[in-house]
C-alpha cells in the first residue's frame, strides 16, 4: 500500500470526522452521550477531591476537553490502521460487544473492557456456534486496535488527571497514592460488509490485492462493498500509583498495553488467513489482559510504598491552586526536611515551624529526583499554612477502598453466602 493511497485514506477519514462528532445525525447523538457519560466520570472524581482536601485539583471541564481533543485525534489513527489493514466486521460483531460488556460492566467495573467482552463472545461462538454471523478475528483484531490506541493516550496524556488519596495496601497499611483515571470518547471508522448501491462501489478506493488481511474469506456477490462506517466507542483508563509517580507509572502501563495489542493483533491476523490460529486469538485476549492488570496492581499493592511522612520528612502529594506552597515552587513528591533550619517529620511539626516562622520562609527540600534544594519566600503571611496535601502517618484513615463490585457481583456475593450458609455441617 503506497503513501499516496493512504493519504487518501486519511483525508477521506478526518472529513467523516464531522459525521460523529456534530450531534445532527444518530451517530453524533450517540457521541455526545458518551462525551456525557465522560463528564461525569470527571465530575465523580472532582467531587471526591473537594470531599477529601476540600479543592479541586482536576477541572472536569478542562479534562473533558482535553479528552475529546486526544479522543478524536486516537480515533482518527485507530480508523487509519484499521482501513489499512482491512479488519472487516459485520454488525452483529458490535451488537453482541457493547450488551457483554455493560453485563460485565455491573458484575465489576474493572470488566468492562472489550478484551473480556471480546474474548467471552469469540469463545462462545467457538464452541457453539452462535451467535452465527461472528468473526473472532475481526473482533479480536478490533480489541488490539482499540488497546494500541489506549497505550498511546496513557503514553502522552494518561498521568494528567490524577488524585491524592490515602488508601491500603496488600499489606493492609494505609499509605499514600494516586488514582490515575483517564476516559475518552473515541469517534472511529470500522469497515462492514453491506450491500450497497453499484454507484457506491464505483466511487470508493482501490485497495491492493492482499487487502483485506482479516475479510469474508471468499469472492463478493452483487452490490456487496467494503464500507467505512462511523460508530462510538470509548476508551478508559483507571491504576493507582502507590510506589513511584504517576507519569512513570504511566509510562509503565502504556508500554505493557502496547505490547499486548502488537501480540493480539498479530494473533487476529494469523487467525484471519489461518483459522487454527482463532482459538488463540479469544483465548489471548481475555487471559492475557487479566494476567497483565493483575500482576500491575500487585506489583503497586505488594511493593515498597513511596508516599508515606517519616523521619525523612514531610512528604508532598498535592498543592491547594494559589496557596503559598504552590507559589513558592513546591512539587509533589518533593519532601519538607527543614523549615528555618528547624527539622521537620511530621505534619504537625511541619505546620507550627511554618506558622512561627514570620515573614521570611526557607524550605530546605528534597526532590523527586533525589537532588536537595532549597526554596525562599520574604513575603509568607505570618500564620497562613502553605497550602498541602502531604503523605499519610501512623495513625491516619484511608480516604478510598478499592475493588468494589458491581450490583451483579454484589448479588452473586449474596446469593453464594446464603448457599454456603444452607450446606449441613459435617
């Protein structure tokens, strides 16, 4: 496939753009609803950090902006690799995706992804047979598509929405973190195999010969074309950051995403031109992705935790917009060691040095980086607290729990205690 083809391509591609994107069509409403549902997940977030520190630290109107703008361009390379490629569906390979996964979704909110909703209706299809008209290549191939572009939006825009918050490990301490959720509405091409009017098919692309690499496996009939159809989709990405900061822990999780969606992919495209490889295929995506989510978490929940206040000092996580912590150049993660030369190690010690210093304020800090320095400021108001959101102590609550199940997992809970319960003792 030459460069000139796939300019076309892509110009043909930005133009539909619209189609999804302005709410005047079916498409467009459906698009919008989603960029609702992605706001209020921001709103959600902000209203946790103004119950926790009492300010917001990420706007939800700035992130669903900044969403839609990564979303768009993502959908617009997501589009361009499946055209290219030539990964063929059929509508019933999305109408049997989106119900799976929001069933998966309220048995436990982490499935939803289409790795476990992708996998389970290749699988079933495997060894029943139905639903009938599903290709597991193509859906599988889909999967990857959609993953590749995840792990490049938490590459480049995934650690920008980030929260403190004190929560418990694997070991059961409370420690500090950070919850990294980032969501975007994904307006992308998907090639179907319609019938359409022969002026249409006259008028569309010449692709090469080995196009498509995952099609119908035999010759077209009458009036039956390749057509590039926009439809919504959304991506999600929601970790926790317990022992380094969120942008490596990003950086972190994009690349096992990337490496995963090449590995599926290139099982998708074995399975489209050899059918052995299918089961391979279903089978990678679900069991890999799980494997790949657990062994991530556990590594943050079972490893060293970074953010904690000790008697190496008072820990930074978040800075109060406008307050003189902030002004003065404080980051999180740097670490309060003196204040006025006067030690600190914990927050009450922190904020008495800092009230009894009068108008001139020396921090003697230490960086992210390991490197020490120190900040100044002539002008603190006398008494005024510089602003922080510091690292948990002995002695402090968690502010979240994490791994709560949906309304059908909470039920299947339920249901499996009152049967365990009903068993006679031996």
């Amino acid at each position: 496939m030459d460069l000139t083809l796939i300019s076309q391509l892509a110009g043909h591609i930005v133009r539909r753009v619209p189609e999804i994107v302005i709410p005047t069509t079916v498409g467009g409403l459906l698009f919008w609803a989603v960029m609702i549902l992605v706001w209020s997940q921001y709103r959600r977030l902000a209203t946790m950090e103004r119950r926790i520190h009492g300010f917001v630290r990420n706007d939800p109107w700035s992130s669903t902006g900044t969403a839609l703008v990564f979303g768009v361009g993502a959908g617009v390379i997501g589009s361009l690799l499946l055209v290219t490629l030539g990964i063929t569906l059929s509508p019933d390979d999305i109408i049997y995706l989106w119900p799976v996964a929001l069933v998966l979704l309220l048995v436990n909110p982490r499935l939803l992804c289409f790795s476990y909703a992708g996998g389970l209706v290749s699988v079933v299809h495997l060894v029943t047979g139905w639903p009938p008209a599903v290709n597991p290549a193509a859906i599988m191939g889909l999967v990857a598509i959609l993953h590749l572009m995840e792990g490049v939006l938490v590459a480049i825009n995934g650690y920008g929405v980030a929260s403190a918050v004190y929560l418990r490990n694997g070991r059961r301490d409370v420690v500090g973190g950070y919850l990294i959720q980032r969501f975007w509405p994904i307006p992308i091409m998907i090639i179907f195999l319609l019938q359409v009017p022969p002026e249409s098919i006259a008028s569309g692309f010449s692709m090469p010969d080995w196009w498509p690499l995952i099609g119908t496996g035999g010759d077209l009939g009458p009036n039956w074309a390749y057509v590039m159809t926009p439809v919504v989709a959304a991506l999600g990405y929601s970790d926790i950051a317990l022992t380094e900061m969120p942008s490596r822990r990003a950086r972190r999780t994009a690349l096992q995403l990337v490496v995963f969606s090449v590995a599926l992919l290139g099982l998708s495209l074995a399975a489209g031109r050899w059918g052995g490889w299918v089961w391979a295929a279903a089978l990678f995506g679900p069991v890999a992705h799980e494997l790949m989510i657990r062994h991530s978490s556990g590594r943050e929940m079972d490893g060293e935790p970074r953010f904690l206040t000790g008697p190496g000092g008072v820990m930074v996580m978040d800075l109060r917009p406008g307050e003189p912590g902030e002004k003065m150049g404080l980051r999180p993660g740097d670490v309060i060691r003196k204040v006025n030369d006067i030690e600190v190690t914990t927050r009450e010690g922190l904020r008495q040095a800092v009230v009894a210093s009068g108008w001139y304020l020396e921090l003697g800090v230490l960086g992210p980086g390991g490197g020490e320095h120190t900040l100044e400021s002539n002008r603190h108001p006398p008494g005024r607290s510089l602003g922080l959101v510091t690292a948990p102590e002995p002695g402090d609550d968690p502010h979240v729990n994490l791994g709560g199940s949906g309304p059908l997992g909470r039920l299947g809970k339920r249901m499996w205690r009152r049967i365990r319960g009903r068993r006679p003792r031996t």
